[in-house]
C-alpha cells in the first residue's frame, strides 16, 4: 500500500556548536552567531519517512516548514535527501508564535495539502526543547500520536507498528492510520544529500526567492524544468484566522530571559564518610542538580 | 564538522582550470542531455556548479564518515569467513555512505545512471578519499573498471553491468597471479569455452587482487590454448552471483589495510567474453592500468596532503627549547619542501587527469560521430600527452608520497614512531604506491619513451611559451635554463646508442623531466593564484634545479665502462 507522508520540519539555529558570542547582551540569542541548521530529530524523522517510501512504492514524502523565506532551504535540504516536495508556511502573521499558534498554522496548512497517512515530526527542536508541537498538531487534527519513536517497525493494513525509546527501556506500540509519530534523536540518522538530486533540485525556488534573486539561472532553468518552483503558503492560502496565529494567538509570554552563567562560588569539603556522602547526594537531588 | 572539499581551496583551484571549459563541452555534448534528464546540466556554469556541489557531498562524506573510520578499519582490516571477505564494519558504513549519496559511477554516463562527470572530478573525490583513508580510496578508485568495460564490452553488456555499478556494486581487476606480476604475459588462469551455455569456464589462481570478492570483475585470463605470451590472453567478465570464485585467503600487508588483497580460485567459474579475443593484455588492460595509475597519483597526492596536515599541525604545537619547533629551520624546511612536493603532485595530477579526459572523450565521440579535423588533432596530441604524462605523475607522486610520509614521522620524533599518530598509518599506506599498478622502475621505462621522442620536451616549450605575470619571470627564466641542461643530458645519454646505458640513466632522465614539468605546472598555477602558489613554486623550483643539477653531474662525469662496477660479482 502506498502511504502519503508529512514531515514536519524546523529550521533552528545550531546551538551544538555554541560559540561565546551566542548569547547577545540582552540575553537574547544571537542568530547571526549561529548558522541555521535542518533540526536534528527532524532529519531522523525524515529518514524513518524516506525508509517507508522505499518499503512502499509509490508513496510520497512531502515535507511541512513554517519560518521566515529562508526556511525554504530546509525544503531543498529534504529534496536533496529524498523527499518528493515541500510546503513552505511563510507570512509576517506567523511570526512570533508559541507552539499552540505554531500547531495551529501548521495542522491548517496540512488540511490545505488534504489526505495523508502519516504525518511525522522529531520529537522536539534544539532551540526551543518544548516537544510540543508534534503532539499539539495531532490534537487539533484529531488522530492518534505515538511519540518518542526510535524505529517504525511496519506499517501494514492500515496499522502501524513503532518501537518507543522510553527513559527507563523501550516500548513496542501500534495504533491505526492516520496517526502522527514523533521520533527520538536515538532514531537512525538520515541519509546524506544525493549527488542526482541535489543536481536537480539546486535551483528550486520559492516565488518570493525567485523575486528577490537576480541571477538568472532559475529562469533560465525555468523553460527546462518545471519542478523548480517550492510552494510558499500564507497564513490567507491555508485559511488561518490571522488572530490565532503569530504573537497574537500565543498565551505564552517571554517575561525576562537571563544569561546564565554558572560560577564556583563556594565549597564544601566531605570527609568519606557514608553519612556525608549520602547528606549530599539528598542535597544534590532536593535542589535538583541531579536526578 | 570537517569537509575534505571544502577545506581544501587548491580542490577548487585545479577543478576550475581553464581547459575545463573544452573538457565540458564535449564531455555533456554540447548540453544536449538537459532535454532528457533533470539531473542533466544547461550550460557549462551549470555543469561546473554541479561538479562542485557533488564534490561538497563527498568531501562531506568522506570528512565525517570515512576519515573518522580510518584509525580502526587499519586496526580491524576485513576477514575471510566461509570464502567470502568480510569488511571492517567502517568499510561498510562507508560504502553504504557514498552510495546512498549516489557516487558510485560518478563518470558513467547517464543512460547508465551515472553522473557523466570528467576524470578531474573523479579523480578528485579520490584525491579526497586517501587523504582520509587510502585503503578505502582503493574500494572507491576501482569503480573505474567501469569505464573499461564501458569502451571494450558490447551493448548488452554495459546495460547489464554498469547500472548495477551505479547502484554501489563493487569491481575489481584480476589480474596477477603468483608466477605473472609485473609481467603480466605469463598469466595461466584458463578460460575454456562452454558453447552449450553460451560462456567460458575459468580454472585457476589469482594473487594480489584488490578487492578480490567484488560483485562484478574483469578477469585476464588464456583463452587461446597453447599460447605463451599476451596475444594468447582475453579478458573476461566473472559476476560473482553467478558463483565459482573463492577467497582462498587474504594477505596480511604492511598497509592500506582496510582494502582485502585477495588470493582467489576459480573452480569452473561462468564467464563472458568482453571485447574481442587477444586483445585482453595488449589492449584492454594497458587501458586498464593506464586509468588505475591515474587512480594511483590520486591516492599519493591525497596521501601526501593527510602528511602535510598532520605535520604542520604537530609541528606548531609541539613545544622544545622553548618555542613551537616549526620555528626552527630543519624542520620548517622539511615542511615547506612537503608543501611544495605535495602541491606539485597535485598539478601534475590535474593536469594529466584533463589531458586524459580531452582524448577519452573525443575517442568516445567517435563511436557516435565522424570527427572533425580539428577535433582528430586533438585527440592525437591529447592521447600522447596522457600516455606521456600517466607514469611521469606515478613515478614522481608516489615517491613523493614515501618522501612526505617519511618527513612527516620525522617531524614527529620519537612519537611518530609510536602507534598514538595517524602519520605511522600514512607512511605504511604510502609504501604500496610506487610498487602496485607498475613499480617506479616500470614507471621509467614507459616515460623513457616521451624523454627520448622529445613528448616532454616539446611540452616544456608550450609552458615556456605561456605569457605569465611578470613577477614570475625569474622563476621561469630559471626553468628554462633547466631545459637547456635537460635537452643536452637527453642528447648526450641517447648519443651513446648504447641500451644498457640509456636504460642506466633513464631514471635519472626521467626525475629531471618531472621537475621540470612539475615547476612549471606550478608557476602556472601561481599565475592563477599566486599567494596560495608562489611558496610552493620558488620551493620546488630550487629543490627541483638543485636535483637536476646533480642529476647532471652524475651523468657528465659517468664513464659507461663504470657500469660494471654496478654488477655484484
């Protein structure tokens, strides 16, 4: 059976290779310190996608962003991996957004594209770590979700099969379709660009690139290839109610964001005592440095 | 995050050569192929982009996959199990790598599935693949037995093979056996033919084969009973899913050993005819090794750059007397001359790969059309540059390959004795260069051919003839002085008409050749880049005229009764 898969990815800013410079003084991060990266878990849920399309054929994978213009590279990034097209979900009303807003503009925008078997997602993005809005997305589309996916062990009959990567062991789960999966960082990493691919897809272009670009290749390329152009959607093309959207439909308020920096300030000496140390293992868990 | 590509700008510097630009055009004639396949380029900015982007793919892959494997797949190496080689488990996840990202058959063409990319940027992806593991540039380079069986086998038979090859197959040439290495007309292995099956039957034993339990081999054997000598030999195609091909064992070698160096039987093994009988040594696999000692300078030049890194970087942080050892003078020297030599390597990889693909491709324009004057005389004076320049770039690159590897365990001290450096795996890997696919002395005897017809020479000239940037008229005044030197050795050695001698002195003639050249494939390259070139060539060029100087003053001084003085009693 051929399944129609969405993949819902995140541009992020990569904050594994966070530089002294990161953090600018008002305690905000510094975007242009970082370079901006396909999110990691987004790529492991891409590859598990791309991995069922190859299991059955004549599935297609179409991947979902939502972000400013540039995003649409992680539309290209996905093609050069292997995905079939790509939604870009672009509009100055999204901007600001929480993710009850984000899992809005998003679950509006699938029902735009229509019919799917499976939505995927990573379980959550190294910026803001909220995991939140593949599970919020399900919701709102009313399907089932199993999230913390490690491999998608089948799909057959309509059903799917997931094995869990939980904290304390692993879980096998099915359920039915349509569903959404989140999948875990401990899922196979997804595969490198294509060398044909990344050939055929280098000049894909969403209208609004294609406007603000004066070189001539996409046009040139244009009468040659008809593939060539990304789809971007505004909050008006997937009919969202511009109020639910963006900063406006976010209930989560940033009230003051610090820098923290951690610093030795005091010590303590132990002798090897079992009392001692076990005085300061409870201390450690009581102020939650570890457990 | 390393990428082998992109940290690399020489890469870029030699990729974007200006007889590019002719080496496109007629490599996607004339941009026909866009009409056909998405994949296919417009133009030739187009083609260029796609080279590149290819090429940031597989530096990435080879950066953070195959260069982190390295260490252990040398530690591990394959195994036999059951008469089948097993790879080191990096081996595998490298080859799963660049085959997903579609690398394989980079150079088929497209109706294959393969990328139609040039020799250049081939040999490129193995420049970078030694440079992170040698034994692994090997797996890679032999996917250019394709292009063998591409010119030589029939149509059904690259429709049979080469997509396979494209989708990550593996190949290997069988070749030598225990009795017929270097002289490769002594080769025993029979082929008997099987009419009622409709293919030939191999028997016998093969030894030192790289790669030995490929999926697909090209396979040298004596189809023609009674012969002797290599009109007797075919050359054949062995798919091992057709089965009767053992792994009897696999060696256990100084280096590369990541790459299974295979004994094998052959038990009544199935195999088809590629090309016409006869022609199997004097044709197809003088074709054969001309592309496999291309693949060779590749992977010395590629060894020769991993050397240069790891002793640069030793050599600045390693502390003694007080200061960063580079500072000293003994040991900056040895660097610069690493530099120098690797850079050199390099140029005369480049420009023998392009010299390679201009008549190869022409050659194969010829199956489809008529050429034209122009083109025919192209492809005569492109094909005797390649066949000139193939074992001037082996000899000189591999022996470079040694001498850097060497320097840079020297520069180490006494910890690049030790197994805690990568430089003590490179040197062991540099030490099959010069001896596998024709040692340095077989290397001598092919070039001593265009030192004695004057094909060097005449192309010294062209270089000489080059209108460079003024800066580089001393360094080239210099060179030309070489010239005058190396004409009059050449006269005087071939004036002797004595055999003995000339072959005595055609190493000899041979270096001073490649020094020359090489300098001034240099000064060529400072013309287009000169800060990232110009240390590089005023380097060379002193190592190389002091070396030709010698070489002079061994040969004016060197009385041919002497030779017998050479002879052990």
């Amino acid at each position: 059976m051929s399944l129609k898969i969405i993949v819902l990815a995140k541009q992020v800013p990569d904050t594994r290779n966070v530089g002294k410079d990161a953090m600018k003084e008002d305690g905000t991060v510094n975007r242009a310190a970082l370079p901006a990266i396909f999110n990691p878990e987004d790529l492991n849920a891409l590859e598990q996608a791309l991995r069922l399309k190859e299991q059955h054929p004549g599935s297609t994978v179409t991947l979902l962003t939502m972000g400013p213009p540039r995003a649409a590279d992680i539309i290209r990034e996905g093609l050069f991996r292997g995905a079939d097209n790509g939604y870009l979900l672009t509009d100055r009303a999204f901007a600001g957004a929480d993710t009850l807003a984000t899992s809005y503009a998003l679950s509006m925008a699938i029902r735009k594209i229509g019919a799917f078997d499976l939505i995927l997602s990573g379980r959550q993005a190294i910026d803001g770590d909220t995991a939140q809005v593949g599970p919020q997305v399900a919701e709102k589309l009313s399907i089932p979700q199993i999230t913390y996916a490690e491999d998608i062990q089948s799909v057959a009959n309509g059903r799917i099969t997931v094995k869990r990567r939980l904290e304390r062991g692993v879980e096998i789960a099915g359920g039915k379709l349509p569903l959404l999966v989140t999948v875990n960082g401990s899922a196979a990493a997804c595969r490198p660009r294509n060398a044909r691919l990344i050939q055929k897809y280098k000049y894909a272009q969403t209208p609004s690139e294609k406007q603000a670009s004066a070189d001539d290749y996409p046009l040139l390329s244009d009468a040659r290839r008809a593939c060539l152009t990304l789809n971007e959607w505004s909050a008006a093309h997937v009919g969202a109610d511009v109020e639910q959207c963006g900063l406006s439909g976010s209930p989560t308020k940033v009230k003051k964001i610090e820098s923290v920096v951690f610093q030795a300030k005091e010590n303590k000496t132990l002798d090897a005592s079992d009392a001692q140390i076990e005085a300061l293992v409870v201390e450690l868990i009581t102020n939650h440095t570890i457990g | 995050m390393s990428n082998f590509y992109l940290d690399n700008p020489s890469l870029k510097h030699h990729l974007h050569h200006p007889l590019m630009k002719r080496i496109v055009e007629l490599k996607e004639r004339n941009y026909t192929e866009a009409a056909t396949y998405d994949y296919a380029p417009v133009d030739f900015a187009d083609a260029m982009d796609s080279y590149e982007k290819v090429l940031e793919i597989a530096g990435e892959i080879i950066g953070e996959v195959v260069a982190p494997h390295a260490e252990e797949v040398d530690a591990q190496g394959p195994k036999v199990v059951n008469n089948r080689v097993e790879y080191a488990p990096g081996t595998v996840e490298n080859l799963k790598a660049t085959t997903q990202a579609g690398l394989m058959g980079l150079s088929m063409p497209r109706r294959y599935n393969g990328l139609n990319f040039p020799m250049v940027a081939f040999i490129m992806a193995s420049d970078m693949a030694a440079r992170a593991d040698a034994g692994f540039c090997n797996l890679w380079a032999l996917q250019d037995c394709a292009e063998t069986l591409y010119e030589f086998g029939d149509e059904a038979q690259r429709q049979q093979y080469l997509p396979r090859v494209c989708a990550g197959a593996t190949m290997s040439m069988d070749l030598t056996e225990p009795d017929a290495g270097s002289d490769l007309q002594a080769v025993m292995l029979k082929a008997t033919e099987d009419p009622e099956n409709g293919c030939w039957r191999l028997n016998g034993v093969k030894r030192f084969i790289t790669n030995g339990d490929s999926d697909i081999h090209l396979v040298l054997a004596r189809s023609e009973e009674g012969t002797k000598d290599g009109r007797g030999l075919s050359m054949f195609i062995y798919d091992k899913r057709d089965g009767g091909v053992n792994v009897r064992r696999i060696e256990n070698k100084l280096g590369i050993k990541g790459s299974p160096t295979c004994e094998l039987t052959y038990k009544n093994a199935k195999a088809y005819l590629c090309g016409s009988r006869r022609l199997g040594l004097i044709r197809y696999v003088m074709a054969l090794m001309n592309g496999a000692r291309l693949g060779i300078t590749a992977q010395a030049t590629g060894l020769s750059e991993a050397a240069y890194r790891e002793a640069l970087a030793y050599a600045k942080d390693r502390k003694q007397f007080g200061k960063a050892i580079i500072e000293f003078p003994a040991v900056y020297e040895m660097i610069a001359n690493i530099k120098a030599k690797l850079d050199a390597s390099r140029s005369i990889l480049y420009e023998t790969a392009r010299f390679v693909d201009i008549y190869k491709i022409l050659e194969d324009i010829e199956k489809e059309r008529k050429l034209d004057e122009v083109e025919k005389a192209e492809l005569k004076k492109y094909k005797k540059l390649a066949d000139a320049f193939t074992p001037l770039g082996k000899a000189m690159n591999t022996e470079y390959a040694n001498q850097n590897t060497y320097d840079c365990i020297q520069i180490h001290g006494g910890s690049g004795f030790m197994k805690d450096y990568p430089c003590e795996r490179l040197y062991r890997d540099a030490r099959i260069t010069n001896i596998y696919e024709g040692t340095t002395q077989l290397q001598v005897i092919a070039a001593i051919r265009h030192v004695l017809t004057g094909t060097y020479l005449l192309q010294m000239r062209e270089y000489q003839s080059e209108t460079l940037r003024p800066e580089l008229d001393g360094l080239k005044a210099r060179l030309a002085r070489l010239v005058e030197i190396y004409e009059q050795l050449v006269l005087s050695v071939a004036d002797t008409k004595d055999n003995e001698c000339i072959d005595f002195q055609s190493r000899r003639l041979v270096e001073c050749a490649g020094h020359i050249i090489m300098g001034y494939l240099l000064l060529l390259d400072a013309d287009r880049h000169y800060e990232a070139f110009i240390r590089s060539a005023e380097v060379y060029v002193s190592y190389g005229e002091a070396e030709v100087h010698k070489i002079q003053h061994f040969i004016r001084n060197f009385n041919p009764d002497s030779l017998e003085f050479y002879k052990q009693a």
